[in-house]
C-alpha cells in the first residue's frame, strides 16, 4: 500500500482535477467531497468491515471510494462519467479488491450486480454522495428491488433528509417518509455545509442512514395499493384526508361510502394525511382495498 495523500484534501483533488483536465458537469450534479472527517462519518455509520461488501454510486475522484476500500472486504462503485474512468483507474490502483463500473446504476440489473460482485460478503451496504436531482428514483430503487442490503448510507440534500427521517404531524411528513420508513430505519448521522465540496452547492446536505428492514412494519393485503392510498391521500396537502380520497377513488356521491369507510378504519374524515402513522394508513389502505376500491 502506499503513502499518498489522501484523494478528499482538497489539495490533492485540484491537483487530479487539473491534471486531468476535468471540468464539473451541472448536469450531473458532481460536487466532489473534500472533508477527511465527513468522509469517515459516512464510513463509520455504513459498519463496514472486511467481511462485507459496499456499493458506491457516482464514486466521482474516489475520495469515499478510497475509505471505503480501507473498511470494507470489496467494493463495486458504478460511475455515469466516462471521463472519470481514467482518473479512477488510476487512484484505485493500489485497491485490488474495487471495481469500478461504467453505468447509469438505474438501468442495471441490481440483482445481477449483487450475485456477480457481491457473492462471497457476509452483507452490502450502499454508500454514496448521491447526486442531488436523482436522489429519490435511485433510493426507492435500492430499496424496492428486495437486495440483500444491509445499510444505505448517502449524503443527500438536507431538506430530502428531513423528509424521509421525519415523524407524522410536521410539515416535512409525506409520502416519501411512509415509503423509505416502510422499507427501513432512518436516521440522521450529520448535517454537512456547502464549504465541503468543490464545487460548492447552493443547498445545506446531510447523511442519512437507512437500516434496510428485513420485512415490513407493517403487514398490508396489497403493497402497491397501500402505496396508491398514500400518494392519494397527500395529493394537496391542505386538503383533508376524505377530500383528496374522494377525488381519488370517489365520484358522484361516494361521500357517506367514503366516510363510513374511514369511520371502519378509526380515521376522522377531518384529519390531513399528515397526521397518520405508518400503522393507520394501513390499516385504511386494508379497508379500502376489501371494500373492492383497487387501483
């Protein structure tokens, strides 16, 4: 192994960038990290060990790589930018145990990824500086395709943080947090200023992570309904529960139906989507769905 500087100080990644040449794509949202102790943050919250496997998306420069690959049995980082390859290739070099893959990690075949690079870890973690504007589509993705994950640990924006972590009755309560809390246990690990990247962002960031579930808190007669209940119900936020149900699943004059239906399920037609748990929207996702309101 050798002595060189570590990839995140941020002299050494204006030394790689400018070597190579490489200029920021805001189309791909790179903001490259250059905080030693955020990086360990990260790495320390995954609970890698060198019989488990980590999988980096938009590894950039390979700062977190390069952590990853001192904590962490095998790593497999997938990289959308062909130009970031080489200079990949070349800080990698002394890590026999990382590979690096070309590819846009939401048109891989997950589960054939995990079988080929992940096949003799005891358990995988994702974790990642997620590009900011594909934060939502590559989480649920992890977390809909049943991987065998054991943590998902990414810097993301602050406010989309918030949001997932967050308790029914706030305003940052919706339904991206039923969904992620439905798959997993969030947690907040660290809140990140914009003076830890280069380029700096223009938003606060913070680390999150997602204890993969092994089955749901809840048990629901249909998955995807309960999930079309939920969207429903937080179509406009400042309408009540039974108004943005009715329009919904409800026309002409389904009101009475509608609210004898929430009345089966304990839910006061006057309450917003907002202040119901995980439990009681499924439990009227459940009463919906026998009383024949599918998708």
């Amino acid at each position: 192994m050798t002595n060189r500087e570590d990839v995140s100080t941020p002299r050494r990644t204006k030394e790689i960038i400018q070597r190579h040449g490489f200029q920021f794509k805001k189309s791909l949202g790179q903001n490259f990290l250059i905080d030693q102790n955020i990086l360990a943050k990260i790495v320390d919250a995954a609970g890698l060990d060198k019989t488990k496997g980590a999988l980096e998306i938009g590894p950039g420069i390979g700062a977190l790589t390069e952590k990853l690959a001192q904590a962490a049995g095998k790593v497999t980082a997938v990289e959308i930018d062909q130009r970031l390859l080489p200079i990949l290739e070349e800080v990698m070099e002394p890590y026999g145990h990382v590979t690096v893959i070309h590819g846009d990690v939401l048109k891989l075949d997950l589960q054939q990824l995990f079988a080929e690079q992940f096949a003799d870890c005891q358990s995988v973690s994702v974790v990642a500086n997620l590009p900011y504007y594909v934060t939502t589509p590559i989480m649920m993705n992890l977390l809909e395709a049943g991987l065998p994950l054991e943590n998902i640990v990414v810097m993301i924006q602050k406010e989309v943080a918030e949001r997932m972590a967050a308790s029914p009755g706030g305003k940052e309560y919706g339904s991206l947090s039923i969904a992620v809390q439905y798959y997993s246990e969030p947690q907040l690990v660290c809140t990140v200023p914009p003076s830890v990247f280069i380029p700096q962002p223009n938003v606060e960031s913070a680390v999150i992570r997602l204890k993969v579930r092994q089955t749901p808190p809840v048990q629901v007669k249909d998955e995807a309904f309960f999930f079309e209940v939920v969207q429903a119900s937080f179509t406009q936020r400042r309408k009540t529960i039974a108004n943005n149900l009715k329009s919904r699943f409800f026309s002409g004059e389904g009101r009475e139906r509608l609210e004898a239906l929430l009345a089966e399920a304990g839910v006061e037609p006057s309450r917003r989507a907002e202040t119901l748990s995980l439990q009681e929207f499924a439990v009227l996702s459940d009463v919906l769905y026998a009383a024949g309101l599918t998708v």
